[in-house]
C-alpha cells in the first residue's frame, strides 16, 4: 500500500453535482477546495474528469488532509 504525502496538493470539483463521491473515502463538495495527499491526487486525476481541477504541489502543508 502506498502512503499518503502531503506536500499541498488541492482539488476543486466544480461539476453540476452538490458534491463528487469518489466512494474512496472522499467526498469533494462542489466549489469547495480540499487539501489532499499525492496519491489521493493522482487516484482522482486517473478518473479523466475534466470537472475535477487539481493543483500542482504548493509544499505547504496546513494540517488538513483528505486521510
């Protein structure tokens, strides 16, 4: 298994749904950003969604996590 890292990536989904349920564990509200570790953030972007914007690495990290 791999582990989380977190090295300040966030995700927007900002589709026509309230939220984005990726039944992983994350639930992505709409508009609402999310700090998330790497592997969350590449598992997501996988999915090919074009409604879901991931930022690139900030390597700040503010104690949130999606884990």
């Amino acid at each position: 298994m791999k582990p989380c890292i977190f090295t300040g990536r966030t995700v927007i989904y900002y589709g026509g749904e309230e939220y984005f349920d990726d039944h992983k564990g994350h639930v992505l509200m709409q508009h609402q950003p999310l700090a998330v570790c790497n592997k969350t953030a590449g598992n997501l972007a996988a999915l090919g969604r074009d409604d879901i914007f991931i930022l690139p690495s900030t390597y700040h990290y503010d104690g949130g996590c999606c884990c």
